[in-house]
C-alpha cells in the first residue's frame, strides 16, 4: 500500500504553526525526552527480534506445505538481514515526527479509523492485503490508546504546557509526537519495503504488539516522572511507575534505562509478590485501608488545621494556590535521609538516638524547601501528605511498644525512612499481612523482645544481626520490595537456629533443675521416713543413730531414686530400720529374747549387705557392729540396749536425721529472693500475679543500675521453685513465688506482654483506634 502522509494541525483554533520557539526549559525537557526516545526504543525492538525466529519457526512448522514454509524461512533470513535497516528507518521516522512536533506542531501520521476502512472496503479502494495491514495497525492503536488514556492525557497535556510557555492548549494537548498512532505508523513505514509477505508481516505486527506496544506505557510513565520533575504540571497524576517494564530495560538489578536519574522509581509491577499470599479481595482491601486512613486523618487534620507536616513545624499556609512537590522529588529527599541514617549506626557504638518524626519532618522541609519565612511556599501531594503521616504516627505507635527494649527501638526506628518509601511507593503495604517490608519487620521485633543490653554490643550475636540487616536496607534499598523478602528469609533462618539452640540450652537447664528438685525431695522423704521412726523411741544408742544417719539413709536415697518409694526393696529397706529399732529395746518377755536371738544374724547380714551397696567404710562398719554387739547382749541380759556406751546416747527428741544440702540453695547462676517476714494476705495482687505466672511469659527485672528480660522456663508446684531463663535459654534466676511476688511489690520486677500479633498489625490498630476516637470526639464536639 502507498504511503500517505495526513499533517494534523489541531483544527482552524490553532493556526498553521512553522517556527516554534521554545524557551531555555522547554528545550532542555524536550531533548531530555528525546533522549529517553532514543534508549528505550532500540531496547524494545530487540525484545521483538528476539523472539521473532522462534515465532516463525512455529508457524513453519504448522504450515500445511512445503512452500508456505519456505516462506517462513526464507522471510526469517531475510528479516535477519534487513534488522538493521528497519531498526535505523523505524527510530529515525519516530524521530522525525517528535523533531517536527517541536517546530512547527504538526504532526504527520496514516491513521485511518475502523470506520474509515470499512467505507473504504466497501468502495473497494483498498485491496484485500493493503486493508489487512491497515487493521493490524488500526487495531494495535486503538488497544493502546485505551490502555494507556491516562498517561497520554497526561503526557499530551505536559508537552502542550511546554510548548505554550505555560499556557495549555486545548487541541494541541489532545495529540502528541510520541502516541501510539505515531509508533505504530513509523513501524509501519519500517516494514513497508522490507519484502515479505503479508502473513509474516502480520506475525511480525503482533510481535511488535506484544512486545513494543504493551511495554510502550513504561516510556510514558517515564517521560510523565521528567516533565513531572522539571515542573511541568508536576500534580497532574500519580508520578509512581504504574505500567509493566520490559525485560531488555529493567537492567542487572531490576533497575530501569533511567537508573541513572531515578533510581527511586519503582520498575515492579504493581503487585510484586506471590499470588498465593495475596487477599482475594486484593486492591479493593487495599483502597479501602488507605482510603479508610485518608478519611479519618483528614478529620484529624480538620481539628488541627494542618497536617502533621506543618503542624509540628508551626507553619502557616498562604492563601491561594503553591507549588506541589513531585512524589519523585519527594521520594529522593527521602533516600537522603535514609543515607544519613548508615552514618548514625557505627558498629558496636551505644548511640540509641534515633531521627524522631519531627526531625525528619524538619529535614524534608529544609530539604525539599517547603518553607520560608515560617510560610509554605510548596506542598506535598495529599497522598504523600497522608502516607507520611500514617507512616508517623505508626511508628509512634511502635517506639511506645513497651515489649521493644530501647536500644531495640533505636535500631529499628532507623527503618521509618525505607517503610515510608515503600508506603509511597506501594499502597498494598498497608493492607497485606504478607507485605515483605512488613514481615521483616515483625521478625526483627519478635527476636527483639528477649534481648538484653549487656555493654558488649560488638560481641552481642542478636545485636549486630539486627544492626547489619537495618544497614543492608539503609544501603541497598532504592524501590524494590523483593530485597526485604530476601533479608526477612535469610533473618528468619538464622533465627530459627538460635532459637533451636536456645530451647535446646534451655531444656538441659529444665532437665538440671528438676533433677535436683527430685533429689532435693528424695532427701526430704528419706529425712521423714527415718526421722518419724525416730519420733517413737526415748533413747538411741550412738551405734545405731551412726548407722542411719552415716550409712542407711544414703543407702534409702538410692533406692528411693533408682526404684521408688512404691518399690519392694524401698519397703524392704524401712522394715529392716524397724527391726533394727526393736532390737535395742529392752526385752522383758523371755519369748521377745529368743526372737531377737534367732534374727539377730539375718538383721545384721541385711544391715551389713545395704551398707556395702553404698560402699561403706568397712573400719568403721565392723566398729559399729562390735557396739551393735554389745547392745545387743545387754539386752537379751534382761537390759536396755541403749543404755550400753550412754556417752554417745542422746534423746531423739534433740536429733535428727538430715542430709546437709536438702534445703533448697542459690548457686552461681542464681538469685534466690525470699519472701520478707511481714505477713501478706493471700488476696494480695502481687501474689496472685506472681502465682498466675505461666512458662513463656517475659519479666523485666532490675539487676542494680541496669535491667534485664527473662522467660519463666518452668516452676515447681511441688518446691515452690521458678526457673528463669535468658533468651539463650540460659538459667537466669531461680525464685520462689514469695520471691516474685516481692519483686513485683517492690517495682523490681514487670510483666512484659508478648502478643502473638506482630507489631506491624498492633500498631496499625491501635492507629486506627486513635484516629476513630478523633473521629468521634470531632463528631460530639
């Protein structure tokens, strides 16, 4: 088909315009323009050559004969050879329009309408090919015209405002040099002398769809953000990337061709992660939690005057209209503090000072130069406006969070810059659970919780994981999400590796503990048993006393540990003490004499064979026996036993059996605290709390000057005994209840609550919360 050029000249209100002048600016953003042009075009042809062999090849192969796939072939080499040409006549057509834009506001294209083609067919004045080329094209504009409306109004408005000095007109603002009418009718002109036939051309039109046209938005959303930045109508729409970028242009790390200039910008598509983990309802829960948040700040802001950017600075607005900073702008401020946030973390240093919200607000108005003179000379967009503040008051909220220790909160208040870039950048953050920012940060305060500030940050394992991950996003975050999915997940591993470690120290230290509480209850048992036998006689002579209190009781514990108290050896062991009790009483009856005579042997054999289980001093047991001996002779004399060798004999009313550790003992790695002697009631709140103490629950303690956090790893309800742990899983302490119940009394010691919400969500309901109750008080007042 011959090529016909038509000049469009915006109708009889705009005259026939042959030498435009520009001013400074307008030359300077034209060109910059031109130059994106000029990078992402060639980019977007190699996506289409690239993939344009294997398109043929498959139609080759379903082609119905040998010739239609001749066709294909030789049409693929022959396409391989013109490459150059039609990448050079393409650009340089597009180029020619934009240039001739500029300088006289015409723009020349082919772009009949549907309806124009159809008249055209029926009057037969196009052939069958010619009108199939034609709809390919016509069919090409139409999809993206509707798909991109916004960015070429937007666009199309920016260039009229450049090219009037700052007066738009209306009809040249409906068309611009770089539509999509213009692309596709340069294209067009590439391929019209290339020699192919009509279906490969048709393959390589939908190629150029697929990968020229769909990804075109890219080049307006980039050209919309420059004019934006240059002031050119910088409100006019939202400035974040909205369109698809293709492969060729996105860069080694995810970066666009504008890298250079924008690297703040984001290049993801709108929703950059896993479908799985996205809410059915996706961006209408989305719209409506930032909506819902826009609703009630602006409610907030009606009571106030202002918004937290202004108020907090004690601005005042003129009247009339001000400037309005690009979000882009807006957004590389931002990167400038988030830097200076690297400097204010130097390795193992104690500074806990953070950059509070009015800090950062005073820096971006100074920054941005919002202000003079104590009056707004620019403004914030209303959604960056309310994205600041919300971001504000949420970490507000986050740094009153009283389970973050300080130092905690230092580090990870640093992450309020990075978390407003991505709220800008990304509205979903506010209503996706799974949003990475977000689970990064949940994960980082979780771990937070238990952590304690020993001096030794350097050496402090939590501390200087925590502290290298916030330095990575300080350093490394521009716009993509994906890097907090990456430190979230390799944070999360090691994390879970300390934690298996911890609660594997932290059995041992349960399994060591109740060791020796049943150790310690095994020698009360023992104590008791013998003791209570004791209780019944008057007098013992020393023999026998030796005998329990050096040998049989330890003989008992063994027993008592190894089989029970339910045990017939345990039985056993009990009844040869009472035999052994009887046999140095006296014995009137002629008939007890002969019995203790015939047992005699089988009770020292018993007494004997016990001892040696335990490995007794056998000097010493063949003493003790010989005085056994001697009892027992003055009592089958008709005697008392225990008057044999009276030196050594006390009343059993002044003696008892004990072992020397049974009562419960602080050790090097604890701090036992007993109750105060003044008698506290049992309705007493502290003891209630301190007895409704649950393993897993947190305590903040006072260890002199300084503070620490420890778990409640396991209490005994048979010793009264509270094992606390550290987060390493460590023995902290050990208390009884009294104890804790005096600390708690004293305000030594807190509750510290650990909710199984993360801190993200917290916070974003207690905002909420805050701003409906503002909402209300206005509503009544």
């Amino acid at each position: 088909m011959q090529r016909q050029d038509n000049i469009i000249t915006f109708g009889s209100a705009v005259p026939h315009q042959k030498n435009i002048s520009l001013d400074a600016n307008g030359r300077r953003v034209s060109s910059e323009c031109r130059n994106l042009v000029i990078k992402a075009i060639p980019k977007l042809m190699n996506d289409l050559f690239e993939n344009l062999d294997d398109s043929l090849y498959e139609m080759a192969n379903k082609s119905d004969n040998n010739a239609l796939q001749n066709v294909y072939f030789d049409s693929m080499r022959e396409l391989r050879k013109q490459r150059a040409g039609i990448d050079r006549a393409f650009t340089q057509e597009l180029l020619s329009i934009y240039d001739r834009y500029w300088q006289t506001g015409e723009i020349h294209i082919n772009q009949p309408t549907l309806d124009e083609l159809s008249r055209d067919s029926e009057m037969s004045l196009v052939e069958n090919d010619d009108l199939e080329e034609s709809l390919a094209i016509t069919n090409m504009v139409s999809k993206s015209e509707s798909r991109f409306t916004r960015e070429l109004y937007a666009m199309g408005q920016r260039f009229a405002y450049v090219m009037g000095g700052g007066n738009i007109n209306e009809q040249i603002a409906q068309r611009s040099p770089l539509e999509p009418g213009v692309v596709c009718n340069a294209f067009q002109f590439a391929m019209s002398n290339v020699p192919v036939e009509l279906p490969v051309k048709l393959v390589v039109y939908k190629l150029f769809d697929r990968h020229v046209m769909h990804y075109i938005g890219g080049l307006y959303d980039e050209v919309n953000l420059l004019l934006g930045r240059a002031g050119v109508i910088p409100k006019l729409t939202p400035k974040v990337r909205r369109n698809p970028i293709a492969p060729s242009m996105r860069g080694d790390a995810g970066e666009s061709y504008m890298a250079s200039d924008s690297s703040y910008v984001s290049t993801s598509p709108p929703s950059a992660y896993p479908e799985s983990q996205m809410s059915s309802s996706g961006s209408e829960v989305q719209a409506e939690v930032f909506a819902t948040l826009q609703q009630l700040l602006g409610t907030r802001r009606a009571s106030s005057g202002s918004s937290m950017l202004t108020s907090s600075l004690m601005l005042t607005t003129p009247n009339g209209n001000i400037p309005v900073v690009d979000t882009g702008e807006l957004l590389g401020a931002l990167s400038a503090i988030q830097q200076s946030n690297v400097v204010m973390l130097p390795q193992g240093k104690r500074i806990d000072r953070t950059l509070t919200p009015e800090e950062m607000r005073t820096r971006l108005v100074t920054d941005l130069k919002i202000a003079k003179d104590g009056q707004l000379t620019r403004s914030l967009g209303d959604a960056d406006n309310d994205t600041i503040d919300v971001i504000s008051m949420l970490f507000e909220f986050i740094l009153d969070d009283y389970s973050l220790p300080d130092a905690m909160k230092a580090l990870i208040s640093r992450l309020q810059i990075p978390m407003l870039k991505v709220a800008i950048i990304d509205k979903s953050f506010f209503s996706e659970k799974v949003h990475p920012a977000r689970r990064l940060l949940n994960s980082l305060a979780q771990a937070a919780v238990g952590w304690n500030d020993t001096g030794d940050r350097v050496n402090d394992t939590l501390y200087t994981k925590i502290e290298s991950t916030i330095k990575r996003i300080l350093n490394e975050f521009h716009d993509d999400p994906e890097l907090f999915a990456e430190l979230n997940d390799e944070f999360s591993k090691w994390w879970e590796k300390e934690q298996r470690g911890a609660q594997i120290a932290e059995k041992r230290t349960n399994q060591i503990t109740r060791g020796k509480e049943q150790l310690k209850s095994a020698k009360q048992i023992v104590s008791e048993e013998l003791n209570t036998r004791l209780r019944t006689q008057k007098l013992v002579p020393q023999a026998v006393m030796s005998i329990l209190e050096d040998g049989w009781k330890d003989a008992l514990l063994l027993i008592y540990l190894r089989e029970g108290d339910q045990s017939q050896d345990w039985t056993e062991a009990l009844e040869i003490v009472d035999r052994l009790l009887w046999s140095v009483q006296p014995k009137s009856e002629y008939g007890e004499r002969q019995q203790l005579l015939r047992g005699i042997p089988e009770l020292l054999r018993n007494v004997r064979e016990r001892l040696n289980s335990i490995s007794f001093d056998q000097h010493k047991m063949a003493r003790l026996f010989k005085e056994l001996q001697n009892c027992h002779i003055q009592v089958l004399r008709g005697g008392d036993g225990s008057q044999m060798n009276t030196s050594g004999t006390q009343p059993v009313s002044q003696y008892e059996i004990h072992f020397p550790d049974s009562q419960l003992t602080s050790d090097d790695n604890s701090q036992l605290m007993e109750m105060a002697d003044e008698a506290i009631s049992d309705t007493d709140e502290f003891s209630k709390m301190a007895t409704e103490l649950e393993p897993g629950m947190w305590l903040e303690m006072a260890d002199g000057a300084s503070k620490v956090r420890v778990k409640l790893s396991w209490k005994s309800k048979v010793t009264d005994t509270y094992i606390f742990v550290n987060r390493k899983g460590m023995k902290a302490m050990e208390l009884t209840s009294a104890g804790v119940a005096k600390q708690l009394r004293e305000g030594k010691a807190k509750t510290v609550e650990v909710s199984s919400t993360p801190i993200m969500d917290r916070a974003l309901d207690a905002m909420l919360s805050a701003l409906k109750n503002t909402d209300a008080s206005s509503a009544s007042a």
